[in-house]
C-alpha cells in the first residue's frame, strides 16, 4: 500500500494530524495520506470557499477536491484508517470507541450545536476508536449533534458485548460506500 500512495502523488505515505484522546490529552493521529499534500494548509489557508463549505458540512467535504484517485479509493474501504492501529499499540486509542476529534473541530462545531456542550466531557472521558457508534451507522452523513449523542452514549455505557456488535458491524460499515 505505501509504494502506490508514494506513486499516486508527491508527499508523506502516512498523514498525522493533533486530536483529543482520553481526558482531552492531545496526540498524533496516523493515517494512510489520501489526500495531496499540503491539504490542509490548502483548505485553511488557501481556499476560503471550500473552508466554508468544510465547516457547514460539519468538518466534512462531499467530494473533497484535494483527495487523490487512490485516496478515494482508501476511504471508500476505510484502508486509510490501519495506521491508527500503531495509535492502539500506543495506548492512545482503543479498537472501539468515540470519534478522536481536532480540538479547532469541537470547538466550532460545539459553537454551531450549543447542547452538545454538556456532551464533550464524557465523550473525551475514554479513549477513542478506530470504530464506533457512528462509524457504523452512517459514517459521514449523519451531523455533528447526532454523532455526539452517538458517541457519548457509547462513552457512558460502552461494554464488551457493545463493542463486540460494534466490531460485527464494522466490515459492512467498511464497504459500504460501494
């Protein structure tokens, strides 16, 4: 897999980037780079239209133009996700859990959905997943309020048996986008 990210396009074949584990401690987040490079200093920076559009999309893009063909790819069967398991083996995340959200992330988006304030605090009380609730139940289309809700109940009750129905359904979740 890196020897065809290296030749899809110029840059680094893992993508890291700051989020929130357990107690809101900060960490680097490892991915698969499926976008070219520079992207996010493209969007921040660069490109104040598709930023506005970034963040009335709830932190998501559509069709995000700075993703690459094999970086489409990667996302479609959520490949771009395999090095977060080197965040696992670190301790800073678990196989099942919340969303790891960028800080800037919570904050706007605690600004736009005001009663997801309140919801933060037991979210970012356990490590995040490379699944979970939302992850499995709609992905990228379900808005930021409702995958708050998603997460910290999963964050107040998360078990075994929770995470075990998580882990069943997260092969279906991986290939359906196709």
């Amino acid at each position: 897999m890196p020897i065809l990210i290296w030749f899809d396009s110029a840059g680094p074949v893992i993508y890291k980037q700051k989020r929130l584990g357990a107690k809101g401690k900060a960490f680097w987040l490892y991915k698969f780079r499926t976008m070219v490079k520079d992207a996010d200093e493209i969007l921040f920076e660069k490109r104040p239209k598709l930023l506005k559009k970034f963040k009335r999309g709830d932190w998501k893009l559509k069709r995000d133009p700075r993703v690459t063909k094999l970086g489409r790819l990667l996302r479609n069967l959520t490949i771009d996700e395999f090095p977060q398991f080197l965040n696992v083996l670190k301790g800073e995340m678990s196989i099942v859990g919340p969303r790891a959200y960028r800080r800037q992330e919570l904050k706007e988006q605690v600004k736009k959905y005001p009663k997801t304030k309140k919801l933060i605090p037991t979210i970012l009380s356990v490590k995040p997943g490379i699944t979970g609730p939302w992850q499995t139940s709609g992905r990228n289309v379900i808005p930021f309020n409702k995958r708050a809700k998603m997460d910290y109940q999963y964050a107040k009750n998360y078990s075994f048996l929770t995470d075990f129905v998580i882990m069943l359904k997260t092969p279906l979740a991986m290939i359906s986008k196709w």
